[in-house]
C-alpha cells in the first residue's frame, strides 16, 4: 500500500506519477531522454545500467521493470541481465560495458568514489566523454528514481509476468508513449 493515495492502484512509479501528473511528466521526460535518447550507448546498453542500479539498490519494482526491459533489448536474454546482476566483472559483456557499470555501481554508492583510473579503464575499453557522461547520469537517476518508489512504497507486484509485459511495453514504446499515461 503506497504511503500516499494515488488514483488507481498502478503498480511502481507510475502509480506514483499519476498522484502528481506535472512532475511524473517531467520524470518520464528524463527516462526517455536517458534511455531513448541518441547515445554511444545502445538501448539494452541503458537498461542494462538502470537494471544493475536498480538491483544494487534493492529495489524490487524497478529491478523486475528494468531487467525485463534490458533482456527485451538484448533479444529476450535474461541470463545475460541476471548474469551482470551476480557478478559484472565475469558476466558475458564488452570489457567496455563491464568497465561502465564498474562506474555506475560507484556512482549508485558515491559518486566521489569514481576515480580518473576508472575513467581511463573505461575509455581504454572503447568509452568515449559521451558514454561515461551517459553512464553516470543514468546511474545517478536510478538511484533519484528507486528512491522516490521505495520511499512512498509504491505498489509492487510478485508476479515475473508483469515485469515482462511492463519491459516488452517499455522497449517497444519507450517511456512516452502515446494515449497512456507516462512511465518508467
């Protein structure tokens, strides 16, 4: 039971969002921008970062929205998801995601801690100012984004199967879709 009252019980953010329509909006903006938007980084790339934040983060409804999301992206490869969840440094990625989501598990505890060696890690993988730029600021507002479901304890489903229907939505229409109510 959400800490506030939303119009319908939506599950995740965009119960949420509804209850404050302006600024749901807004956030749905930034998620299309971060995750649709042109980028070195691929959609799955993306979702992939907002998977593992969200996972780090312990946050169930984003986790399940995202890891769907990101497996959609990479042609239904959940393993490959749940594998960077476990373990990125031996999950099967490029040595250039694997050095991202080195920065972005930095960023998700403190950003202060990205240091220049990681940076160069990354750019010798292949990472360009864009990606890292990129990688960071997903990163950052994941945490901003698990933060605001699990503090109002948004509504948070236990059945895999909405996950995976919210995902296959959220790759094919991304998070401004027309004729339903913005989401991320």
């Amino acid at each position: 039971m959400p800490h506030i009252a939303v119009p319908a019980p939506v599950p995740g953010i965009r119960g949420l969002m509804a209850a404050k329509p302006a600024s749901g909006r807004r956030l749905s903006e930034l998620a299309e921008q971060l995750l649709r938007a042109p980028s070195p980084l691929t959609v799955a790339e993306r979702e992939l970062i907002a998977a593992y934040v969200s996972y780090l983060n312990g946050t169930p409804y984003c986790t399940g929205s995202h890891t769907a999301a990101a497996a959609h992206a990479f042609g239904g490869d959940y393993a490959l998801v749940q594998a960077v969840q476990r373990d990125p440094a031996s999950a099967p990625v490029s040595e250039r995601m694997r050095a991202l989501l080195a920065i972005a598990g930095k960023v998700r505890s403190n950003g202060r801690t990205v240091t220049e060696q990681d940076i160069a890690v990354a750019r010798a993988a292949g990472a360009d100012d864009e990606a890292v730029h990129d990688t960071v600021l997903i990163a950052a507002a994941f945490c901003m984004f698990n933060r605001y479901v699990d503090g109002l304890a948004a509504v948070t489903p236990e059945d895999p199967e909405v996950y995976d229907g919210i995902g296959a939505t959220l790759v094919a229409d991304g998070y401004l879709p027309q004729g339903r109510p913005a989401s991320v």
